[in-house]
C-alpha cells in the first residue's frame, strides 16, 4: 500500500504543474493591478496619464517581479512554488506561508468538525430513511435533505445569525472567541471556543449531511433488495444485524468515495463561511485576498485547494479498498 501511495503522488506532479501553469496564466489575465489595489489602500494618489509611474510604484514592481515579462514571472514563481516558497503578501507584507500557519488551523478546526458531525447526521438519517422506505420518516428526511442540500451555504449562513444570535441570542455572533477570554479558566475557554464554533461548523455540516443522507438512503434501499439481505433474514438473523452488518458495508462503499472527495468542497464552503462570521481561515484569507488582487496569495490558496482534491481522490481510493477486500488498490477486483 505504502508503494501505491507514492506511486500516486508522483503521478499527481504532472497534473499539479498543469494546474499550476492555467491558474497562473488566468490570474494575471484577470482586470485588476494589485499594486495599484494596494497603493488605494494605503490612500495615495497614483500618477496617471503620460507621467512617470511613481518611485513607490516602481518600487513595489520590482520587489515582487511585476515588472518583469509574463513568462520570466511565471517562470520565478514556478521554481519558488518547487522550493516551497509562496512568496510574500502584497497586501499584507508577510510571508505567505506564515499567513497560512495561523489561518489554516481555523479552517481545519470547521472543515474536520463538519465533517465528522455532517458523516454522524447524514449517515443516520439515510439509515432510518432506508429502513423506513415510504414511511412519514423517510418523507421528512426526504424534503429536509433535499431543502438543505438546495439552500445556499451563505443564506443559511445569514438565517442562523438571524435567528440563534440576534433574535434568541443563544450564540455570538462572529470571532473565535469572547472579549473575556483571557480571564476564564481552562474549562472556560474551551467551552467559550466550542461555544462559537456551533453556528459555523452546524451550517458547514448540515450542507454536507442533505448529500450523504441522500446518498445513502439510496444506496441503502438498493442493497436491502438485494438476494443475500433476503437470505440473511431468512436464516432469522435480527433487523439490526442484516441491516447493520450485511447490509451497510456494500451500500457505504460510495459513501467512502464520496467523502474522499468532499473535503474540497467543504474548504470551499468554509471560505464563504468564514467570511459571515467573520472567521479568521485560510477561506476569509483567499476572500480578501480576491479583493485586493493579491497574486501570492491567490496563487498559493488555489494551490492548496488544487492539493486537497488530489488527497481526496487518493485517500477515496485507500479507503475504498479498506471497504472493500475484493477490490485491490491496482482498482481490479482480486479473486
């Protein structure tokens, strides 16, 4: 397995350096001048017109390599991506990678929490949908699903703000933590962080449960058709053992592939998430960071999205064949 997975990941530098080059080649054909954003930003008055570009302008230029022909730049940032670095923030003056450390953590402490919470929820609910097939169970779990699954993260977002922090006042608002923070016990604080984490990570985690809930309420239903679950309850194995047992582990191998593949996705959502609770992630990171036509930042926030969808195909694939013993990670079933 160990040679598998290098195998993989080698595989994946081609495509990465692909990824790399059209990402890169569209940022800078998109409108916008990040050092005129940044110049803006810190009030000053360009010169515009026939005159000379200010000293400050070209200054900036030349720092980060704009002034130099398209290729030469994207041949610079290519080479300092293989190194490692991420260049420095325009708009911030930092390193990239250090901006990443401290806002990565956040975004993992969402993305990780709505993931196992939304599996947890999404996988129950297609559970009792699937036993319960045409029941008033399986059509609320139905429509709820298919409601969540079709709102939009940012308005569930707002409708939560709205109605557990405005109106019922049981949850802040937005941060990470409260004013008092550094004054409460141990105990304390980590109940002060879970406490704001619930608004964030429920709408991150209800968007990703109305999918697999769908998912595997047919998946389910399909399997419990099957003629070895028939013949399972014909030996008088209990309900819970046929469904729980037999059942389930053919009818979550998708699921597995699913969730492989979801966790981009829920770092894409975090970012829009992020944004409304004004959470300090890698997300509300890449937002500003559009905003201002940040290109270090852009380029290096895009890159660790394009990394998490090449994990994800890789780790589905492990995990499918944990699942699955007849399927080899060659993707063949053994005999």
């Amino acid at each position: 397995m160990a040679w598998y997975i290098v195998k993989r990941l080698l595989q994946t530098v081609p495509l990465l350096v692909g990824i790399a080059t059209i990402l890169f080649f569209v940022m800078h054909l998109a409108p916008g001048d990040p050092v005129e954003m940044y110049l803006r930003k810190q009030h000053r008055t360009l010169v515009t017109g026939k005159a000379p570009p200010s000293q400050l302008e070209q200054a900036i230029r030349h720092k980060y390599g704009l002034d130099r022909p398209l290729p030469v730049q994207y041949g610079m940032w290519l080479g300092n991506l293989a190194r490692g670095d991420l260049g420095e923030s325009i708009s911030n003056r930092r390193p990239v990678t250090r901006l990443i450390a401290e806002t990565l953590p956040y975004t993992l402490q969402l993305t990780v929490l709505a993931l196992i919470l939304g599996a947890i929820l999404g996988i129950t609910m297609g559970i009792l949908s699937a036993v319960k097939q045409h029941s008033l169970l399986d059509r609320a779990v139905t429509v709820s699903s298919v409601t969540l699954y079709c709102v939009p993260e940012f308005w569930l977002a707002v409708m939560f703000i709205l109605v557990f922090a405005i109106n019922l006042g049981w949850f802040p608002l937005s941060q990470t933590r409260s004013l008092d923070y550094g004054l409460l016990p141990t105990t304390g604080k980590i109940a002060d962080r879970l406490w704001h984490l619930v608004l964030p990570v429920s709408v991150l985690a209800l968007s990703s449960a109305a999918g697999t809930a769908r998912y595997m309420r047919n998946q389910l239903a399909g399997v419990l058709r099957e003629e070895f679950v028939t013949a399972a309850r014909a030996r008088g194995l209990p309900e819970s053992r046929v469904v729980l047992r037999h059942a389930l582990r053919n009818a979550a191998m998708p699921i597995v592939t699913i969730y492989g593949l979801q966790l981009p996705f829920l770092v894409g959502g975090a970012a829009v998430v992020e944004t409304i609770f004004a959470w300090p992630g890698m997300g509300a990171m890449a937002v500003a960071a559009v905003g201002d036509r940040d290109y270090p930042v852009i380029m290096a926030t895009s890159m660790m999205a394009a990394l998490l969808v090449v994990t994800g195909n890789l780790l589905a694939d492990v995990l499918y064949a944990v699942v699955d013993p007849r399927v080899s990670l060659h993707g063949n079933r053994t005999p």
